[in-house]
C-alpha cells in the first residue's frame, strides 16, 4: 500500500530549503521618529542602533567576559519605559476613607484564647491518672479532641474520656475566671465521653 511517498517528497524531508538572500543589504537601520504621544499612551523613545564589535576589540588583557565587554560590544542594555502616573490602591479613596473612619467606632473584642490543653485527671471511678488533652477554640472545647492520645476505642481511651467529663463538672463549679467557667461549664453540659 503506498502512502504517498515519492522521491521529491524524501529528498525535501532531508536537504534544507534553499532561501534566497535579501537583495539589498541594509547597512545601518534608521528608526522612525515618533511624534508626541497621547499621555495614556506608552511613551516611545527612538534608540540609535548600535554597531557591534568583535569580542577580541572588547577584550581586556584579563581575557574575562563581564559588564564591561558585554557593554563594549553591544552596547548599554535598554532600559524599561515606565509610565509616571497617580498610584492607585486595590479600592477607592472615598472607600478607604469611610473603612478607617469606621475602625474607630468598631467596639474591641477581648481575645479569647485558644489553643492546647493538657491536663492530669483522675479516672471517672478514682482509678489511675490519665493525662487528658483537647483543643480549645473561640473558648470552647473541642469535643473530637479530648483525650486523642490514646488509642481510639481502647479502655485507657474511654477511661480517660470519662474521666475529663468528671474533670469538666469540678472546674464549672470551681473555678472564678468568667471565660474559663464558660469554658468548662459548656464542656460539661456539652460534652459525651461515649461519641
């Protein structure tokens, strides 16, 4: 079956094309003047070209290329037009302005804190001490988290559990400090050592 290769189709694959060269030789490329631009419009400088030189009329006697040769040779590198104009933020002034004016009137919120816990509490029946742990956010426990150090499902897990809910109800009812009352006496109302 043929494919609809032939010879000239194989010979073109493998010998490169042969490009005509340009008629005429430019020897010094002249930009165009640019009039003045409107001020939304980028600004264009024309830039003279410039005549390359060999490396060797470059060259220092240290045979290194650096700044100094790379200039020599091709001349200063062009530097990015920018454009001069008003900085703008992500919003309005009119909207920065009513949003720093309402920060003064906003009421201040005590933080609260959060965090980690850890704490040596007694069995539920009197038992042996567990050291029982939990995350508190926005001051309140979270409940997944009690007693995660020991193996889910494992007596020392449910021992412990029960344990911080016994825990829980003692420093409701003993303790002065109103956020961590309220902290405690939630996780004690809250709270279920079985789920």
């Amino acid at each position: 079956m043929a494919v609809g290769m032939n010879w000239a189709r194989i010979a073109a694959y493998f010998e490169p094309a042969h490009v005509e060269p340009p008629a005429e030789v430019v020897e010094r490329y002249e930009s165009p003047v640019v009039e003045s631009a409107p001020v939304s419009a980028p600004v264009v400088r024309a830039v003279a070209p410039v005549v390359p030189k060999t490396l060797q009329e470059c060259m220092g006697a240290d045979n290194l290329v650096n700044d100094q040769v790379l200039r020599c040779r091709y001349g200063d590198r062009p530097q990015p037009m920018r454009e001069e104009r008003a900085v703008q933020g992500m919003v309005s002034a009119q909207y920065l302005a009513e949003y720093k004016a309402g920060q003064g009137a906003r009421p201040v919120r005590r933080a609260v804190s959060g965090g980690f816990e850890s704490h040596r509490i007694k069995g539920w029946d009197g038992g042996g001490p567990y050291i029982a742990s939990w995350s508190v956010s926005d001051n309140r426990v979270d409940y997944g988290s009690v007693c995660t150090s020991y193996r889910g499902g494992s007596i020392e897990y449910r021992e412990c559990r029960k344990g911080a809910k016994q825990w829980f109800k003692e420093q409701c009812r003993v303790k002065r400090d109103p956020a961590l009352r309220e902290r405690y006496c939630s996780a004690a109302s809250g709270f279920s050592p079985m789920g």
